[in-house]
C-alpha cells in the first residue's frame, strides 16, 4: 500500500484539507479586518464560497483529458475582482493535448477567451499563454464557430497554449444582460483515444491539498491587497 493510499484510508488527506480551511479562518480575524458580526459572517461566507470553488476546480473537474465547461465565480462563488457583468466559464486543459470548443455566438457585447498557467494555488498569479476575442472570431451565417486549442498554429480560430498550459477561461462581458443572448460554448479534446478513469487515491489526495492551498493563498492575496488601501481611502 502506497502512503498516499494510507493517507486517504486513515482520514489524513480530510484532515488536512480540514487544517487548510482552518488557517484560512485566520484572514477574516486580522486585527485590520472589521470585527462587526455582519461584516465577520460575511468573510466566513467568503471562505466558503472559495472551498467550493476550490473543490469545484481540483477535484470536480480536473481531467485535462476529458474537460468541462463550468462557472468557477459567479453569484454564489465569488473569488476576488470578478466583474458582475461578466459570465465566467473554466475549464481543465494540458497544453501537450489539443482541444476544440465549438459554439454559438449569441448577441453578448464581447467575449473573450484566454489560456493559461499557474494559480493562486501554486505561486499566486496565472500567466496567459494565448488570447482570442469576439473581434476577430470568424463566425457563419447562423453564428456558429469552432475554435482549436493547441501549442502549435493551427488554420482558423485559434486559441494558442504551450506545452505548460493548464486552463482555458471564457469570459462574455454584457452591456445590457435583458435583451444580450449568452453565447454557447462546448470544449472537447480531440482523438483521446481512452475512457474516463475512476477516482484514486492519489487524485483526492492531491485535489484536496491543492483545493485548501488555493483558499488560503486566495483568502491571504485578497487580504493583503483590501490592506494595502487603508492607507489611501477612495484614491485611484
């Protein structure tokens, strides 16, 4: 029996993910931070929402071989600077694969969509590796399109990646949310060649220490930048 396997039988890989969350708690009680009972469930409101965004992204939806489209912020999961006006879509990709998104246009203002590395779960930032918009998509006649993601130039849409990408985010921006249609989007990546695979324990055990990294870097980056302000109140 390997140690990860141990880890996950003894209830060690939980409990740590537990301790995570718990060292997170600690933002919502610097001595800065406003210690009113609404503003405090607020923040632990917060830290919710980020483990299960947490979850949502490491251990839900964390097969790079068979990715999917899902909203990592939204009304109810809110990460830190994401724009009310936006819909967000995510989804796991590896740059060494290639990918196809194909999907309908919509009437939404603007969409964009980037590819990237890193997280606030490894070192703190994402670094965009290939960037397409609404502006220059070619779309047909019923508004429909595809789009292939890879690390080599392809003909057409093309979305770049290198060979270190790790996620594809699409975000459509709405003038007026009443009357704009949402565009439509599917991801798929092209000739896998193999089926899904079943839960290990080495892929909870990792996508629960990355889940409790990313709220406690997340919970701390948003802390320190609301901090960083006090100084200058209401000043650009």
């Amino acid at each position: 029996m390997s140690d990860v396997e141990q880890r996950v039988i003894s209830g060690q890989s939980w409990a740590d993910f537990c301790d995570a969350l718990k060292r997170a708690g600690e933002q919502i009680q610097r001595p800065e931070a406003p210690a009113d009972a609404f503003t405090r469930a607020e923040g632990y409101r917060y830290l919710s929402r980020l483990a299960r965004a947490g979850l949502e992204w490491y251990l839900e939806f964390n097969d790079a071989d068979f990715p999917v489209l899902y909203k990592p912020s939204h009304e109810t999961i809110k990460i830190g600077a994401d724009n009310p006006d936006n819909i967000y879509e995510k989804a796991v990709v590896n740059g060494r694969n290639d990918y196809r998104v194909r999907g309908k246009r919509g009437s939404v203002h603007y969409i964009s969509m980037t590819t990237s590395k890193g997280s606030y779960a490894e070192n703190f930032k994402q670094t965009e590796t290939g960037f397409v918009d609404s502006n220059e998509l070619d779309v047909d006649a019923d508004g429909r399109f595809e789009i292939i993601l890879s690390a080599t130039p392809k003909p057409g849409n093309w979305l770049p990646m290198d060979v270190d990408s790790q996620s594809l985010l699409i975000r459509q921006t709405f003038l007026d949310r009443e009357t704009e249609v949402p565009a439509e989007f599917v991801v798929e990546r092209l000739d896998t060649g193999v089926a899904p695979l079943p839960l290990t324990a080495q892929k909870l055990d990792a996508g629960l220490r990355t889940a409790g990294t990313f709220v406690e870097n997340t919970a701390r980056m948003f802390a320190d930048w609301s901090a960083s302000w006090l100084d200058k109140p209401n000043q650009l």
